[in-house]
C-alpha cells in the first residue's frame, strides 16, 4: 500500500518474463504501436505524439520541460510539494529565471492566482504537479488548464501519481504531461511515459534542447515510425518492460477508464472516512487525491515502529518525504487493483498498530467509517 511501486497483476508480471524479442521484429513494432495508442487515448491526446522511454519519472520531468526552454527561459514551478522542489532543483541548473509559485502546505494552487501571474503571456513554460505525492494535495488541472489554451506558454503536468487513475485529459489544455510506469498505469518501474501536444511540439522544433538523452526530436522519430510499424531506433527500448505495459494498458481498457477513476474515488474516500473516525489529521486541507491518502501520526505515536508493526498486521505503508516534517506523517497508496479489501486490511492494521503504540482507540471505529461509505456506494450501484 505504497504510492508506487505498486503490486502488479499477474497477467503483467507473466509478461514481463517472456523472452526478450529484437526491437526491431515486426512483433515487437506492433507491441510498441499498440503501447504508444493506448497511451494517447489515457492522457486523451487527439494531436502529437505519445513517449515511452527507459527510466522512472524524474527523467519524465526532465524530458517534459527541457525541449521546451532555452538557457534562461522564464519558468513558474506551481509548487505543492516535494515534487515541486524537484522541479526547482531541475530548473535551477538551466536557468536563472525561475519563480515559484507556493500555496500553503495541504492547499492546492489557487487557478485564480495562477492566471494572474500567467496572462502577461511572459513565461515560456509553467510546470504543475497534478498530485504531489509527498502531501497527497491534488490541483485542479482541469481549471487551471484551460487558461494557457490562449498563450504561448507551454503547461507542463507531472502527472505521476495521477495518470490512469484521477480525471485527465490534454483536451483541458495542457501541452506536456507525462507519468511512470510503476504508479497507476500498473506496470513495474522502468518506463518514462507521456505525451506533447502540437504547440509543445512546434516549440521543441525551433529550439536546440539542452540534453542529449532526452532530446525528444531525436526520439520522436521513432515514435512516429513505430506508430506506422516502421522500425526507427535511438536507443534499445525496454522491450519486457514495453510489452508488460501493453499488458497493463489492455487492463485498464478492459475496465474502462471511467469505471477505474470512480473506484478510485469510491477507495479513496472510503479510506479518508476511517482516518477521519479515527480522529487523525490529513495534510490535504480538502484538495484530496484519489491515488493516495497523506495523514500525521498522532502525538506521541513514533513512525518507526507503527510503520513495522502495520506491516507485521499485514500493510505495507510509506513514511513521509517532506524533509521538515518527515517523522510527523505516513502515506498510504491506493492506486492500480486496489479494492475494498486491500482498504479494510490496511484500516485494520492501521487501528491495531495505532493502540500498540499508545493511541486510545476502538478498534473497529475506523472499519466501520469505511463500511459505510463503501456500502453507500454499493447501494448506488447495485
Ligand atoms: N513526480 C511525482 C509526482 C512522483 O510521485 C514521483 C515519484 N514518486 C516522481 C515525480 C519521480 O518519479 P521516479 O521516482 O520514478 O523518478
């Protein structure tokens, strides 16, 4: 119950273990162009194209930003997390002009405050981090979105704890936005995977990027050969990991995307009920994600050993990542398979590792918050 990686289904695992094909073989061009479709139709991109890369999400951010900018482009890192400030580090080495813009921790970015700082048209490219995993805070992309539909700034969405499971479309009117493959599109680490839209891809075109790997000109040229099962080659791709994505992709098709983003709200609210009952304090001031819940550990209760003794009752969780309050806080994923019986474990473990370690509660409490959301939801959809 990590936010990433998360547990994968069989199906994708048995796939990862088939031989090793050449990447170049008319099967594995047809697994490549099926992989890149799939991905389009999931970030809802009707126009430009669709990456696959080896490596995890920080090389997503990477290659989402810097075909974008030149030395010193100005740059606003809508910030609402650890994930924000890993978009300040990256920036900080290509330019000087860089502003930031911070709401309060738990509090999602204002699009109000977003417009204004934007309408003068004066930044080149403005990235937001859809869900920051480190405060489970979601922005509203889908207001923000549209604002930039009018400017030449290119928006660029980190939509790594969010891509496959919250609402999300490029139609909204963003121009980049990319995930990895071990979150919500269930498929093990090892694949930076996103899609750049017409006015990103006219803005790449004029410009020199400033990495070699991650010149997205040069890869583009495969994508665009692979989608009409010409080979084109750059560098080897992750032939195991490419086809176990496929496998992934063929999934959550099959349970359509619609359906797989209301069982992730119906989880994750059922889940934020438990905490709630048990009178734990979210970060998130309401702004919630559906992919992970973000809550403090009760005064007086050390992470150490309530993180092992939940994982002893049968959950794995994660501690916190925000360098300041790290201790204070754990995380919990409920993205990919999850149901409502990972949800009533990991309430479980949760209430039972909370009186070993000294918090008055009654077990149960949190179990039955949950029940009942997730029997509303029942009753509703029979
Ligand atoms: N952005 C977000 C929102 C993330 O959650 C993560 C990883 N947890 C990353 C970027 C970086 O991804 P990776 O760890 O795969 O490099």
């Amino acid at each position: 119950m990590i936010p990433g990686p998360i547990e994968y289904e069989n199906n994708v695992l048995s796939a990862l273990a088939q031989p090793t094909i050449s990447h170049t073989s008319k099967e594995f061009l047809s697994i490549f162009k099926q992989t890149l479709e799939k991905v389009m139709t999931i970030f809802d991109l009707r126009e430009g194209l669709p990456f696959i890369l080896s490596g995890s999400g920080t090389l997503a951010m990477e290659i989402g930003t810097v075909n974008f900018i030149k030395r010193d482009s100005k740059v606003l890192v809508v910030n609402t997390g650890y994930f924000g400030d890993r978009f300040v580090d990256l920036f900080s080495r290509f330019t000087k002009n860089l502003d930031v813009y911070k709401p309060p921790l738990g509090e999602a970015a204002d699009p109000k405050i977003i417009k204004e700082k934007v309408s003068g048209n004066e930044y080149d490219l403005v990235t937001v981090t859809h869900v920051d995993t480190s405060t489970g805070v979601r922005n509203d992309v889908k207001s923000i979105a549209p604002i930039f539909k009018d400017l030449d700034t290119i928006l660029v969405v980190d939509g790594v704890c969010s891509i496959g499971a919250e609402e999300f479309s490029m139609e909204w009117g963003v121009d980049v936005a990319f995930t990895a493959s071990q979150k919500a599109l269930g498929a093990p680490p090892g694949l930076a995977v996103g899609v750049v839209n017409q006015k990103a891809m006219k803005r790449m075109e004029s410009l020199q990027p400033l990495s070699f790997f991650s010149d997205l000109r040069k890869w583009n040229n495969v994508f665009k050969a692979m989608l009409e099962l010409k080979p084109g080659y750059f560098g080897t791709p992750n032939v195991n990991l490419i086809t176990a994505l496929n496998v992934s992709l063929n999934n959550i098709m099959a349970e359509g995307m619609e359906k797989r983003i209301k069982r992730h709200e119906i989880i994750a609210e059922s889940f934020r009920a438990a905490i709630n009952a048990l009178g734990l304090e979210m970060i998130p001031k309401g702004a919630y994600a559906n992919t992970l819940s973000v809550q403090y550990l009760p005064d007086g209760v050390k992470q150490g050993p309530f993180l092992d003794d939940a994982a002893r009752y049968g959950a794995v969780f994660a501690s916190g990542l925000i360098p300041e309050i790290r201790e204070k806080y754990f995380r919990v994923g409920h993205m990919g398979s999850v149901g409502p019986s990972e949800i009533m474990i990991s309430v479980g473990a949760i209430e039972r590792a909370l009186k070993k370690n000294g918090y008055n509660v009654k077990l149960g409490t949190g179990l039955a918050a949950a029940q009942e959301i997730l029997f509303k939801y029942d009753q509703g959809n029979p």
